[in-house]
C-alpha cells in the first residue's frame, strides 16, 4: 500500500517473515484455502485456469488490470469489495473468515 495508506512504509527489495506475524497462521492455513479454490474451480468447471471468472480489474473500477494485465493471462475471484450480497463468504467462508481475522484492515481497504 501506499504511504498514505501506511504511514512509515518503506520499500526495500526482502522484508523479514517476524515483521508478518500473521503470515505464520495463513500458511498454516493453506489446506483449508486450497480446497476452496478446488471446490470454485469445480463449480466453475474450471479445474487448468478458472476462464469463467473476469481477468483481473475487468469487472471494478481498480487499476489492477492496468498492472497485472500485460504480464499474462490473469484471473482474479474477488473475495472482499463486492458489497453487500457477495457470494465469497459462501464459496470461501474459512478463508475470508481467517483473512478478516487476520488482517482486518487490509479487508476493510478493499
């Protein structure tokens, strides 16, 4: 993010893993995340590469699209941001909850 998001930060090419406390209990976590995007990509019928879902910034008003875009064939599932009604905490509830716990602010910021 940037500094105005985050006062204090700093660019620097490898940041240390201690200043991620949570990053820890998210890789702990990985076997939950990984059978709910199994479990999307069957519903999508997209086991290789989710097709169905928007290429990254299609479907919001972000500048992602604008960065990611150019170096290749990007998808994005959007889990936060979509509102009110987004399906995420359905398809995904154990890691939209685990990401809520753990970073509340970067979820609020999205």
């Amino acid at each position: 993010r940037p500094p105005m998001f985050f006062p204090g930060l700093r660019s620097k090419p490898w940041w240390p893993r201690e200043d991620f406390p949570w990053a820890e209990t998210l890789e702990a976590s990985w076997r939950d995340i990984k059978r709910e995007m199994l479990r999307l990509c069957s519903v999508t019928k997209s086991e290789d590469m989710p097709g169905s879902w928007p290429k990254v910034g299609e479907e919001r008003a972000t500048q992602d699209g604008d960065i990611i875009a150019p170096g290749g064939e990007w998808r994005e599932y959007v889990l936060f941001g979509v509102g009110p009604g987004g399906d995420a905490a359905q398809d995904a509830p154990r890691t939209c909850a685990l990401l809520e716990e753990l970073l509340p602010g970067a979820v609020a910021m999205a």
